[in-house]
C-alpha cells in the first residue's frame, strides 16, 4: 500500500534519455530521446553558488517523488535527465522510499 495520494502528484515530469551516435567525419553528437511522462511531486529543496570569474553560477537541487512502477522506473539511472516544465533536471540517484511503498524519490540538479 502506497502514502503517496493522487493529490500529491500535481506535476509532470518527461524522462529523457541521451543517445550517443557519431557522424561520417568521426564526430560525436547526443540526441535526447524522450521516455514515459510521469505524475509526480517535484520540490526544491536547496541551492549553491559557485564563483568563477567573472560571475557567479548557480545551482538548484530538486527531489522528485513519484510512484515506483518497475517498467518505467527502472531505466532512469544517473544519465537520466527530466523535462519538467522545460527545465532539465539532471538525475543524481535514487532510492525507493520504504522497500514495501511504491514511492520513488529522484535526486536532481537543474541543468538547463
């Protein structure tokens, strides 16, 4: 039995998954395919700065939650990125919440 209500999931997320593929001349280019779209619970829950030069980058941490559903799930990994809201969102890992729920939690950084 899952904690997690229809409710909670008021966003929607698009797992993306980079394709390597190389060209006649050798070069090398990525390609995102896009994968199952997902209801989830997407929050952001801190940020960094970093200095470089001439300015300042910075970073925001996002945890998504969504249910576990093993055919879907499983191929999200670290090379994962998620579409939400034309955001990108970096996969950072994940765990199962409790091994008897179906509540996933993905750990993300936005990208772009």
């Amino acid at each position: 039995m899952s904690l997690i209500s229809a409710g909670q999931l008021r966003h929607r997320v698009t797992v993306l998954t980079p394709a390597s593929t190389v060209d006649a001349y050798g070069a090398r280019s990525t390609t995102l395919t896009t994968g199952p779209t997902l209801f989830a619970e997407v929050r952001s829950t801190g940020a960094t700065e970093t200095e470089y030069g001439d300015g300042t980058a910075m970073r925001t941490i996002y945890q998504v939650r969504c249910r576990y559903t093993s055919g879907v799930n499983a191929g999200i990994d670290a090379t994962s990125i998620l579409d939400y809201r034309g955001d990108q969102l970096q996969v950072q890992g994940w765990t199962r919440e409790r091994e008897e729920e179906d509540v996933m939690l993905i750990d993300c950084v936005r990208v772009a």
